[in-house]
C-alpha cells in the first residue's frame, strides 16, 4: 500500500515545525520564533492507528511577497498543496485569524482543496474559546491542538487517519513495476523512450518536461513489465529549492508504487549529495536499487574509465557499496535493455528465500568464530537463526540478550549475508529477537 502525503501550510511561525516534529514523533525539524526558518522542505515518516503516511513540513507561506527567499517558500507550499493527498492548513490561536491566513483560505478555494483545519498553540481553556473566529475560514469546524504541549495532538491525528482512504495496488497486478528516478535534467524521459523506441513522453533538454508520471507498458521476452518516469519539477523556475522541492515529492509518490528503482545519475556532472538523497529515500522505504550512470556517449574515456568512475561512486555510497552499477546512453541507446535485464535479475533476487537448515550451517559457523561482545563483559550467544520475509528479505537472529547487540556487529552480520547470498542492491532488514523458551 503507497503512503498517503499529508501537507502542513499556513503562514510563518505559526508552528507548521514543531507539529510536524510531533506527527514524526522526533525532532527533525528546525523549531525557532523568527519566521522563515523552514526554507528548505522537510520529510518524516509517522504512522497512527496503523495507517503510515508521509508528512511533508513546507516554510511559511506568504502570497504576495515578492522577495525570492518568499517567493521559493511560497512556490514549496503551492507544490505541496498540489500534490498532497491531505493538506492541513494551520493558523494560530493565540494572533488569532489574521489577513495571510484569509489569503491562503482563498488560495486553497481556487485550488479546489478542502483542508483540514488545525489551530496550534491551543495550551487551555481560554483559546478554545477563541476558536469561532476561525469558521470564517470556511473549512468546517476548527481542530485545535497544542503542538508544544501535545495536547489534543492524539485527537487531531485520529481525524487525520480517519480522512486518509485505504488504497493498494490490485493483488492481480503480478507485473514488474521500474520506477525511473533521478534528478530533474538527468534523462529520465529519453530512457524510456529509447527503451519502447517510441515517444510516450515528451522529450527536450530543458529540465521539468515532465508534469505528471507516464506509465509505458514494455512487452519484453513475453512479460508485461510497466516503466514509471517520474517528473523532474513542475515548471521551470528561477527558484533551485522548489525545483528540488517537486522532484523529491513526486519520487517519494513513485517510489511507493515500484518493485524496483532505476536511479539515474548525469555521467558529466557525477554524483552528489542529492543523488544520495534520492538512494536514502529508496532504501527507506526497502525498494531495490540499481544505479544507471547515463549519458555516458558523453564522457571521453579509455579502457580504464569505467572503473574508475565505479570506484568514485562506491567511495560516496560507502555502506550502500553493494548496489550494482551500469554505464548507459539513452541517446545511442548503449546498454538501456541491459537495465530491464537487471531489474529483472534484481526483483528476483529480492524475492529469493534461504532455507533456514543453510543458513544456520553457514552464517553460525563464521558467527563461532567472531561472536558479538558486549562492554558490561556479558557473553552474547546467537542460537538461530531464519530468514521471515522476502521481497524484499527480513532476517531473524535470536540471541540470548538482543539488546546488547551493537550495530557495528549488525553490519557485520549483514556483510556475512551479503557474502554467501549476494542480495546485490537488495536492502536487507536484520532484527535480534529473544528466543522464548
């Protein structure tokens, strides 16, 4: 089931912050009393009632500023009223309703969104009496809450999850599903044209070509698989932070619905922090990786090139090494089917399962010989140990004192899967469990 997005707009300082770091449940983002702190977005996984959702925690919004620092804020909260499923405009109650707040009422009634309606700094009695002002609004009744203090918090997440409709993908939908991420400009759309070898998506050299997902149904050896290419930025713009702002929430939206990730990186301008961005963001929601270094018809090489190039990309993704790599051209259409050949191979190995009678012979062995220690001295004994799920694969390992288990020994134990089991771009989900009696 694909996350829900939940928005948090409204203008500046009036706690879109401090509840969005009470929704995740930690503190992630920047809390402060001067307006304008949040100018970059913010993203957190929360679950209640055991419906997970992302928020997305977007600066102050301001609708008629023409400062470029506001404009860029504004451009951020407009992208996330747009794309949201649920968006929560908040106002506080202690400056009451204010011009701004009755702006972004009107901006969201031309935008179609109903939203739902959340007054923080709601500390007691006297502001929920001050709660009538805001029917004005239009948007029904007022939910308060106090994001310092966490008051009524729980209620207002209860409205919130209770508005989020379920949605899945149909479980008779078996097909390969390759979502294409990347930065905006990086070659996206001409991948998978020069894939189908047919323009189901319109290319050009400027970046944001692309407004919404294209899914492209590739027939290939027989086997329906479905290619999704995912939008850049919305428009161009002279803003870089609303440009990055849109591109991460429709990769999030398209992360959500693949089995497997085709991350491509720009061969002239190399890898860089928001390429591992876009990684983190993939193996945080355990999808397989597999990392395509385009426009490689571009770069001037020897027979030496190549390697190279792979060993500055495995330096910057260091624990993530394992994640295969490919040098392509989507213009000269060098090694693109070599990609749907490897998503292949990568989905099944995601699928594979261990026996439990193998595993135990093979990784318990090399455990014996560098077991786990602890800094109280007491002796850590792994007895069994089984792989739960796959697809991608979960690993148990019950111990007899799981909480002393460091985490450098559980990248160690990883390694060992790794060795013996590959799960190349694969991420792995390994848990210590105390074996009952």
């Amino acid at each position: 089931m694909a996350r829900y997005l939940v928005a948090i707009v409204g203008r500046p300082n009036v706690g879109k912050s401090t509840l969005f770091n009470r929704i995740v449940g930690h503190r992630e983002a920047i809390v402060h009393d001067l307006p304008g702190v949040t100018r970059d977005r913010n993203y957190g996984e929360a679950e209640w009632a055991g419906i997970a959702f992302t928020v997305i925690d977007t600066g102050g919004y301001i609708p008629a500023s023409a400062n470029v620092l506001e404009q860029a804020m504004r451009e951020q909260a407009e992208v996330a009223m747009e794309e949201a499923d649920v968006v929560l405009f908040l106002v506080d109650a202690l400056e009451g309703l204010t011009h701004l707040d009755r702006e972004i009422a009107s901006v969201l009634r031309k935008s179609g969104r109903k939203p739902l309606l959340v007054v923080n700094k709601v500390d007691g009695g006297k502001q929920e009496s001050d709660l009538a002002q805001f029917f004005e609004l239009g948007f029904g009744d007022p939910i308060p809450v106090s994001a310092g203090l966490g008051r009524k918090v729980g209620d207002f997440l209860d409205i919130l999850v209770k508005g989020i409709p379920r949605r899945s993908v149909p479980e008779n939908d078996t097909r390969l599903k390759i979502a294409v991420v990347g930065k905006p400009n990086v070659g996206k759309s001409s991948f998978v044209n020069a894939i189908v070898r047919e323009e189901r998506s319109i290319v050009a050299e400027l970046p944001g070509t692309t407004r919404d997902p294209v899914d492209t149904v590739l027939r290939y050896h027989g086997e329906e698989i479905l290619l999704v290419d995912t939008a850049g930025l919305r428009r161009r713009s002279r803003v870089k932070e609303s440009i990055e702002f849109f591109s991460t929430v429709r990769t999030i939206k398209s992360i959500e619905r693949c089995n497997i990730a085709v991350v491509l990186v720009d061969a002239a301008q190399g890898m860089d922090k928001q390429d591992l961005r876009i990684i983190d963001s993939i193996l945080a929601r355990r999808r397989p990786i597999l990392l395509a270094v385009n426009k490689w018809d571009l770069i001037e090489k020897d027979q030496h090139t190549a390697m190279q190039f792979e060993e500055t990309i495995r330096a910057m993704l260091r624990k993530y090494s394992h994640i295969p790599v490919i040098f392509i051209s989507s213009k000269t259409n060098q090694r693109v089917l070599k990609v749907i050949e490897m998503a292949r191979e990568l989905y099944a190995e995601s699928r594979k399962r261990i026996p439990t009678h193998q595993l135990n012979k093979v990784l318990l062995e090399e455990i014996k010989r560098k077991p786990p220690s602890a800094s109280s001295g007491k002796e850590i004994k792994i007895k069994y140990v089984t792989q739960v799920e796959s697809s991608p694969p979960v690993f148990t390992f019950f111990v007899n004192e799981p909480k002393l288990v460091t985490d450098h020994y559980k990248r160690f134990v990883e390694s060992l899967i790794r060795k013996h089991y590959h799960f190349k771009g694969i991420p792995l989900s390994i848990h210590f469990r105390k074996k009952s009696r």
